[in-house]
C-alpha cells in the first residue's frame, strides 16, 4: 500500500452529502513515500506469481529486466499510470472497495494508457450479499484544472453513472482466470441477470496535484445532482513531476 497516513495530512469535509477528502504531503517525508511507492508500483505491472517463476529460472537479472521493460517511459504515462495506483491504494486503504485486479498488467505497451474507467473495485454487502462497485476516475496533473475536473465528472457520468459492460466484463474475466471465482460470479450475475442498480455504485474522483485541489473539487461536489454516491480525494505533492520521477528512477534502480 502507499501507506497515506505516514506522509500526508489529512482533512475531510461534507460537501453537499458526499466526502471530500484532501491529502497534503509533508516535504519532509517524501523520501519515505517514494520508498514505499517503489516497493509496491512493481506489483502493477507484474503478479508475485510472475515474478516467482522467473527468479527461479532466470535470476534477479532476468527478473530486473523483465520489470523495467514493462515500465512506462513517457512522463505523462508515468503521471497517468502513478495517479491510478494512488487512487487504487487509496481504496484499499481507507474504504471497503478492497477486490478486483490489478489493470495495468494487461496494457497493450507501456507507453500507452488502457481504455475505459481508470479505476475499478468492488466489495461486498454485508447485509444482503450484494457486489458494490466503485467506479473512479484518476487524474494526475502537475497544475489541477476546472477542465481537468470536468472531464473527470463526464467520464464518472457516462453509461448513466455506471461501469461500462466492456470493463465489467474485463474484470470477471481476469478474475476468473485467476482463480476468484467469487467476485466473477457477483459480477456477471450483476451484469448478466439482475442488473447492475446506481443504488450498488460508488464514484471515486482521485487527483493527484501540485496545486491545491480543494476549491476545485469542492465546486463539483456542490454542483453534483445525481443520486450515486461520491468519493472525492485530492492528493497534493508540491513537486508532482520530481516525486514521480523518483518514485520510477527507484524502482528501476532497485530492479524489483
């Protein structure tokens, strides 16, 4: 996990019934994060299992390799791909949303971004039994925008508010071959026979900034009147672009 609580403070506030959630990161700790960023961004890329196999048949070498070459180089990539694993974090962290998988595993090239919703992640109904799906945008920007906000907001608005059928789908199918049997089931008995209810979702709208991203994520709460529960988290690094730079540089120089 990227272990928030040791290098953020926190603080929270109601906006028009929904939780709104700043995170500011103390400059004095920043070397502490990018230590723990660097041990947990290979696990994105590549599963334990991976990763396992090829140190008993290849070696920490072969191992390295492997790892650096599914990293991104393209800076907006790299801000892109660390604002989603943030938001991921974030989830597991501090809510219920703790299962799915781990998307950036399946890019189609490490400079590229995936299609559809940035984040994806499930829990389950105490009560009844219910899969609960939280469905997110990430937005990582050096200097946060009305724009940049707006565009997160039509993105969590599409589909009626809804996780595509194409994401739904992605998911259950990779969490069937990886032996989650559980979560594939909820999730197609949601897609497929009941159908999935806006009263089971959850948005998540996660920035990562070097600015101050309160006004802006205050605005859109306030003028938000759809009926699906918000999340709203900003996470502010004064220097955003230097903090990703180093959280890559380590764990290419770390190798795993």
């Amino acid at each position: 996990m990227a272990q928030f609580a040791k290098w953020c403070a926190t603080i929270k506030e109601t906006v028009n019934g929904h939780e709104m959630t700043v995170l500011n990161a103390d400059p004095k700790k920043i070397g502490g994060a990018v230590k723990a960023l660097s041990k947990l961004v290979p696990s994105q890329y590549a599963s334990d299992a991976r990763v396992a196999h090829l140190m008993k048949s290849l070696g920490k070498t072969a191992v390295a390799e492997y790892i650096e070459e599914k990293l991104p180089t393209s800076k907006s990539i790299r801000s892109g791909d660390l604002g989603e694993i943030l938001g991921t974090s974030y989830l597991g962290e501090f809510t219920v949303f703790t299962q799915g998988v781990k998307r950036l595993r399946w890019k189609d090239h490490r400079n590229m971004s995936m299609r559809g919703e940035d984040v994806l992640a499930f829990g389950v109904d105490a009560t009844n039994g219910e899969v609960l799906v939280l469905k997110g945008e990430a937005k990582s920007r050096v200097s946060l925008s009305g724009t940049t906000v707006t565009a997160a907001r039509k993105a969590l608005s599409a589909n009626k508010g809804r996780p595509s059928a194409h994401a739904i789908s992605f998911v259950a199918d990779r969490c069937f071959e990886q032996g989650h049997t559980h979560l594939a089931d909820l999730l197609d008995s949601a897609q497929l026979k009941t159908r999935l209810k806006t009263s089971q979702v959850t948005h998540l709208m996660f920035t990562f900034s070097g600015n101050n991203p309160t006004v802006l994520l205050r605005r859109d709460l306030e003028t938000y009147t759809g009926s699906i529960e918000q999340l709203s988290v900003g996470l502010r690094v004064v220097e955003h672009q230097k903090f990703i730079k180093s959280v890559f540089d380590l764990v290419g120089s770390d190798g795993v």
